[in-house]
C-alpha cells in the first residue's frame, strides 16, 4: 500500500474510535434535566422536599467594553422571571465606551430585578481582567447571603425562565455547578462557517456525557453561563485559586471538582449570545487568544495537536481525491470513508445551530482554520504578545493550573 493509504486508514481507524469511544461527543442531546423544567412549573418539589423554596440567587455579570450588546443582554436578566429573590451585580472592567452608565439607565424605572453597577479599577498583578471582575462581584454578592452565584458573561441573553431552569436543576439534582454553553450568534458566512465547529470541536475535547457522568472522565464548564453554589465557591476558593487563568470556565471546573463539587454541562436551549462576529478577524481573535493557553504553552502538546488535526480532519478529504485521480483505491476509500464518519457527526452540530447539512464536508477547511489560529496563538506568546483581548494582554497565562 501507499503510504497516503497508511494515513488514510490511521484516519479512519482514529475516526471510529471517535464516532462510538468518546463520549458520543457529537450528540447534542444533553440538555437541563426534564426535571428542571417539572420543577420550574411548579410541578415538583425541592430535592429539600420543601415546595416552592427558591433559594436566594445574585447574578454577578463582569463587563468591559460592551455598550454595544448590553441593551441586547441586560434587559433579560432584569427581566428574569424568578419566584425567590434575586438581584444582579454589573462590574465594570474599566470600560471606556460607558458601559456602566449604560447599565444604569436601562435599569432605570426597569421594574424587574434590581441592578447594583459597580467598579474595582484596574486588576491587580497576577490577575486577568475577567477574573478581577468576578472577585469584586462576587465579594459583594457574598454580603447579601444569597445560596448561589449566577455567573454570566455581557453578551449572553436569557430567556424569562432561564434562571428558574438552571436553579430547578443545581437543586433538583443536587449540583453544585450548572453550566450551559450559549449558542453563540450564526448570522454572517464567517460565523455559519465557524461557530458551530468551534462547539463541536469542544465538545470533542470534553465530552458532555464524560464530564456529567456519577464517576465523570472529564472536567469543564461554559464560562458564559455557570450557575454556582456560593458554599462550593468558598470551599473551592474562587476566584483566587484561578486568578491567571484565561481559559477561566475550565479552570473553575476543575476548582469545584477539586472541592469535591458536582457539576453538569449542556448545550443552552434559553440562553444565547448576542455577540456579533461578522468577520474572519473576529473570529481569530477569539480563539487564537487562548489556543496556545489550552496546550499548557507546550511547543511538544502544539506539534502533536497540529499533527493529530492534519491526521484526523485533512488527510480524508485528500487521501479521497489523490486517490482517484492517481488510481490509489485504498486511499480513495479509507479517506472517503473517514470524511463521511466525519461529516456525519458534525450534522447534529449544525442542526442545533439551525445550518444547512451542506456545511458538514467543510469542516476539514474549517479544522485548517483552527491549525492555523494555533499556530498564530503560539507564535504570539513566544513573541511576549500572549493572550490579548480589549485592550490587555497577558504574557504567561495559565490555562487551567491544577494547584
């Protein structure tokens, strides 16, 4: 045989084990328990087996920069339809464009949840801005006693019912941390092409069904939407514990998990981004701003994740049309093969993000975009640039530390 239909065959072999050995990753049925929406009808009761017993939830939102979505976020916080109390704290992160006072006038003569607006200045040293934030909020909503800490990024939007869904479900089945990915905005070419790889891809990596498992084989958590147990937050000793970490909601996973925590990751039905990412240079900076972070800065974990992209998402497509044009069957239908398993689990992605099915082959081109973005990442830190993002750059951050 060819040695292109060595790899091939290695593809398709990889691409089996990933199709039924991976936590079914490419399902997207993990959703809120079916409890959770009983509870939040008020058909059910507490796991406590007192009825109707909402506890006490602050909703901590830090923010830089972001008076272009906030008229698109916040309103669906305040409007939130939540039967216990519960308030929301905005931090602003040194904005320069008047997001604070912003959030204050369309809280004005709002008559939904009240809206405390507040700023800690610049973050101190050891401290990325996001996680400064989160600490100042945070400590204030301690203050006030609430039993969990709703933890929600400016450009996320809720629907009425969200925040009774995700308490339904932290108390229904005993959780400590809930987290929903929001399903970003899937508007322009770019994002049609992009975004929902970006899910898959994570999903991939942590397998939803592995990390809410009894005995769970991964750790993660979406860091747009995590609804938390301030006593877990306590026992974890968040913020702090992750102050350098840019990959942030990975880190408090593995913080509450530490602590002895139990956590659930789904894919958000009632909460959506609204942020915009018309363009290619958008959607580059945000993932190259954390690629490198996520292999630990290791050029030994870059070399091999580069290999094992061009392995599992490029050989396919072109061990098949090498393989036909050169009369190399072997590699025609070990590449073909794999390209199609390929294909055919990135459908239920798309779907969830209401796309054409036409996209599915694409997503070698796609996986070549994001073997760039990690090299780009990479040659970025070791140029001291590091992870930069609305105007800070962090030279060394830490993915998600351990200690």
């Amino acid at each position: 045989m060819s040695t292109l239909a060595w790899f091939a065959l290695g593809s398709s072999v990889v691409w089996g084990w990933l199709l039924l050995g991976q936590g079914f990753f490419w399902r997207t049925d993990q959703r809120l328990p079916p409890i959770a929406r009983r509870h939040a009808r008020g058909e059910t009761t507490t796991a406590a087996g007192a009825e109707d017993r909402w506890p006490q939830v602050a909703v901590v939102v830090p923010a830089r920069d972001e008076a272009g979505v906030l008229p698109l976020s916040l309103p669906s916080l305040l409007a939130q339809d939540y039967p216990g109390l519960a308030d929301v704290i905005l931090v602003d992160d040194g904005s320069t464009d008047g997001t604070g006072r912003l959030a204050a006038e369309l809280a004005e003569g709002y008559k939904g949840l009240p809206l405390t607006v507040v700023s800690p200045g610049e973050p101190e040293r050891g401290w990325t801005g996001k996680l400064w934030a989160l600490r100042h909020g945070m400590a204030l909503a301690r203050a006030r006693g609430p039993e969990f800490l709703l933890l929600t990024d400016a450009d996320i939007a809720h629907e009425p019912d969200s925040l009774r869904l995700l308490v339904s479900a932290a108390v229904e089945n005993d959780l400590d941390l809930v987290s929903q990915m929001a399903r970003l905005r899937v508007t322009s070419p770019w994002e049609r092409l992009v975004v929902p790889a970006f899910v898959y891809f994570f999903a991939q990596l942590y397998p939803f069904r592995w990390i809410n498992r009894a005995r769970p084989l991964a750790t993660a958590a979406a860091g747009g939407c995590v609804l938390l147990r301030t006593a877990t937050a306590d026992a974890a000793g968040v913020p702090e514990a992750i102050r350098q970490a840019v990959i942030d909601d990975v880190s408090l996973a593995r913080a509450v998990r530490r602590a002895g925590g139990r956590i659930w990751l789904g894919l958000a039905e009632r909460v959506d981004s609204v942020r915009p990412y018309p363009g290619l240079g958008e959607l580059w900076r945000m993932v190259s701003r954390s690629a490198y972070a996520q292999l630990r800065h290791s050029p030994l974990l870059l070399t091999g994740t580069v290999a094992g992209l061009v392995l599992v998402y490029l050989v396919p497509p072109v061990a098949l049309v090498a393989g036909v044009l050169g009369g190399d069957p072997v590699a025609a239908w070990a590449g073909g093969a794999a390209w199609a398993v390929m294909a055919g689990t990135y459908a239920p992605m798309l779907r969830y993000y209401r796309q054409q099915l036409w996209l599915a082959p694409l997503l070698p081109f796609t996986a070549f975009l994001y073997l760039l973005m990690t090299v780009d990442s990479a040659l970025r830190h070791h140029r001291g640039v590091g992870a930069a993002w609305k105007g800070r750059t962090y030279p060394r951050p830490e993915a998600a530390p351990d200690r």
